[in-house]
C-alpha cells in the first residue's frame, strides 16, 4: 500500500475559501496511465464538447454528471453517468454508476471529469 505525501492530509484552501486535497491530487495523477487509450480517447470527446458537469466538490471527493451527447462513442457520444473521483488512502479512488459491480475501471466518464478538474 502506498502512502499519501503527508500534504494531502492538509488540505489547502483557495481563494474561495474551498478545501481541495481532491484538486492537488488530480493535478498529480497521469489519466495515461489509469484508463485505456480508447477510454481517454472517448473521454476527451466527452470534456471537449462540454458533457461535464460537477454536482458536489469537496476537499476529498468531486462528483459530476459526464456524458449524456449524441454521436458515436468516438465523438463523445453516451450515455450520462455519475462519476465520483475521490481521495483515498491508496491515492486516486474512482466509481462511475456505469461500470459494471466490482469492475470499476478508469472509463472515459472517468477521464472526462478528472479532464475538466484538471483544466480548470
Ligand atoms: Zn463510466
């Protein structure tokens, strides 16, 4: 088991006054690394053309909508589902209510939010 650098026990805040462990961490991870190349792929589409949208932020966890656009699956096209990118103890933690129970890869609504977050 890794451990967290002992910062992201110590959530900053920014000049909104917003705790955000969830932001540093995302600034830090690679997408390249967690999802599969055709899922960053779709997943780019997805943030490209707008399909995200954040429901709940806070220091340890980013909830969004993520998808829900007409077209193929290449153009950013899918179904919208709820996507949670959090802080763990591991790191990086993720779940989208569209992946299949205990199957919960990196999938392209994943890579969309974390996209946005680490655009913003
Ligand atoms: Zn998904």
């Amino acid at each position: 088991m890794s451990i967290l650098p002992p910062d992201l026990f110590f959530p900053f805040r920014d000049y909104n006054g917003n705790m955000q462990a969830i932001l540093k961490l995302l600034g830090k991870t690679d997408i390249k690394e967690l999802a599969l190349p055709a899922n960053i792929r779709y997943g780019q589409a997805i943030y490209k053309r707008g399909g995200v949208e954040v429901i709940e932020q806070t220091a340890k966890y980013i909830e969004g909508w993520a998808g829900g656009l007409n077209g193929t699956s290449a153009e950013g096209g899918g179904q919208k589902r709820r996507v949670r990118l959090s802080v763990t103890a591991k790191g990086l933690g993720w779940h989208c209510a569209g992946n299949p129970k205990n199957h919960d890869i990196f999938c392209k609504h994943c890579v969309a939010l974390a996209l946005f977050i680490q655009t913003q």
